[in-house]
C-alpha cells in the first residue's frame, strides 16, 4: 500500500513538474552558409536565390515567429496558420499557407551524436523526406511546446516539433541543387513584445517565386531574335538541308537551352533536341549562342542578381 501511495505521490509531482514547464520566449541569433551542389550557380548565387543572408536573428512567442534575414523578414503566425514573407523593395507580403508542404516522410532517425551549442547541450534528429534531408541539433533545456506548430507543415516543421518539443540551434537541408547550414551563436530567454510579430500595413499576396523574378534581358537594339539572325551562318542551312522533289522548302528547328549567370554571361548551352536535327546545324546554333553578347542578368526580389535558364527555338530554313 506505501508503495501505491509512493507511485502516485511521484506521478502528482511528475505531473506538476510538467505543466510547471514553460515554452520558450526570446530569441536565437543564427550563422547562415549556403552551398551549391551545381557546378553552374555559385554559392553566392543560390544565397541570393533563397534569399538568405550571412546571419538571422529569430524571434520567438507562443507559436509566433518573426525571422529577420538581410534580404527578407518572414512571420509565422499561429493564429493565421501562415507564414508572410516581407523582402526589402518590395511593397507586398507574400505568404504561405502552414498546409502547404506536401512532403513525404521517409525516414526519422535519432542519432547518440551529441553537439554544445551557444552554451547548450544538443542532441540530433534527422528527417528524410521525398526531396530533402533535414538534420537538427535541439537543446532539450529549451522546452517548446510542440502544439504551437502541430498544423505547420512548412519544411515539415510539424513532424520536428513533436519528435523533440524544443528549439534547433543547429539546422542543415540537403537537397540536389544546394545544403543550408545553420549554427545557433547566441541564445536570450527574454519577454517579447505581441508587436514585434505585427505584419507590416501591406497588401497580402499568395507566394509564386516565379512573379518575383524578373528574367534576364537582352539589352542590344532588336533583342535576341535579331542577333540570332544576323550571326547564323547563312550557308550552312543550304549545305545540310536538302530540297526534295516536288518542297517548296524544308526547315530544322534547334531548341538550345542556356544559362545566364549572375554577370550576364551565357554559360552551359545545350541543344535539348539533339537526335532530331542536323548535327551541323546543332554546332551553328551553340556557336551563335555561346557568343552571345553580355545580358542585364535576372533579378530576384528587386534587388539580387540571380542565375535564370533560357530555352530559344533557331530555326533554320531552306527555300526553293
């Protein structure tokens, strides 16, 4: 009987302990390095395409979030069950809906590797999903209370949150085209003001990362088409395309799919329809292109220059 009356004294207690346990308010201040995984878009350039900068500081209240990076602000706000991104220049918050991720989970492993962290003992979940590998190194005396996020899904945060009920200090996401890192460098438990998570006075718009991106322009008189034309070689088309009995004319079509970099250099051109055209005529295109003059390269956000593939049909024609 005195040990029934021992057990249920401690569970009391555990229980007391527990809902004693208060989330975490304050913020983390994070490192930031973005790499490549492509031999054709720097690291600097898929920093400027993700929009991230060198260092974030992250602010954190009841299921609340507000990250602060160089080129953009993003809230997660629990009430809306979204998240608004706001980049510098532009006079619109874009946002994304908590149900947006539609990302399958393959794996969850939990790992004895250990991390200190900002001045705090880590432990490591990896998440591996259909398009990424997310590892987190959290700090199990930074209590988080997982319900906040139980319906955000974005980067599948959700599945996160309720496997370690406490906040990252560190964070990598490995995909094909490029590896985020992020290293906790210093961690404040402090109030935070309701207001610092009120959204800016702007018009709200659902996120399309295509209408932020203005495409690389071709800034001589008449634009590509003209310079395509007036650089082919115009014998060569009369040299492989042959007339049958009876054509008035015959033509191949050249699809040349090319980079434009972040300078404005065309880079990494490539016929796509190869086995269908004249190899002489895939050499003439590729020559053309591959001289191409310098571009005004793309813009993303209104301010960061960006690396953006092209695709031209160069037709070639023979007449009677």
């Amino acid at each position: 009987m005195k040990k029934n009356i021992s057990a249920f004294i401690a569970l009391i207690l555990c229980s007391i302990v527990y809902a004693q346990q208060k989330s975490f308010e304050g913020y983390v201040v994070y490192r930031t390095e973005v790499k490549s995984k492509s031999e054709i878009v720097s690291d600097r350039a898929m920093k400027s395409l993700l929009a991230m900068g060198n260092q974030s500081t992250v602010f954190i209240k009841e299921g609340n979030y507000k990250q602060i990076y160089g080129p953009v602000t993003t809230y997660y706000i629990a009430k809306d069950q979204k998240a608004y991104n706001k980049f510098n220049n532009i006079d619109t918050l874009y946002y994304v809906d908590y149900s947006s991720d539609s990302s399958v989970i393959k794996k969850i492993i939990r790992s004895n590797e250990k991390m200190s962290i900002a001045g705090f003992d880590c432990k490591s979940v990896t998440i591996e999903t259909n398009d990424a590998t997310r590892k987190y190194f959290y700090a199990p005396a930074l209590y988080y209370d997982p319900g906040y996020d139980k319906n955000n899904t974005i980067d599948v945060y959700n599945v996160y949150i309720k496997e370690t009920s406490s906040i990252y200090l560190g964070y990598s996401l490995e995909n094909k085209t490029f590896i985020i890192s992020t290293t906790g460098l210093k961690v404040k438990q402090t109030p935070v003001a309701d207001s610092v998570f009120e959204l800016p006075n702007l018009p709200k718009k659902k996120f399309v990362a295509d209408e932020l991106i203005t495409p690389p322009e071709f800034t001589r008189p008449g634009g590509f088409e003209k310079y395509i034309q007036s650089s082919i070689d115009k014998d060569v088309a009369p040299k492989y395309l042959k007339l049958r009995k009876g054509e008035e004319s015959v033509s191949q079509q050249v699809i040349v799919r090319f980079l434009i970099n972040e300078y404005g250099r065309v880079a990494f051109a490539k016929v796509e329809n190869k086995k269908e055209v004249n190899p002489k005529l895939a050499e003439e295109a590729l020559r053309v292109v591959n001289s191409s003059p310098l571009w005004k390269p793309a813009i993303a956000y209104k301010s960061e220059k960006v690396a953006f593939w092209m695709k031209i049909p160069i037709q070639f024609i023979v007449t009677k």
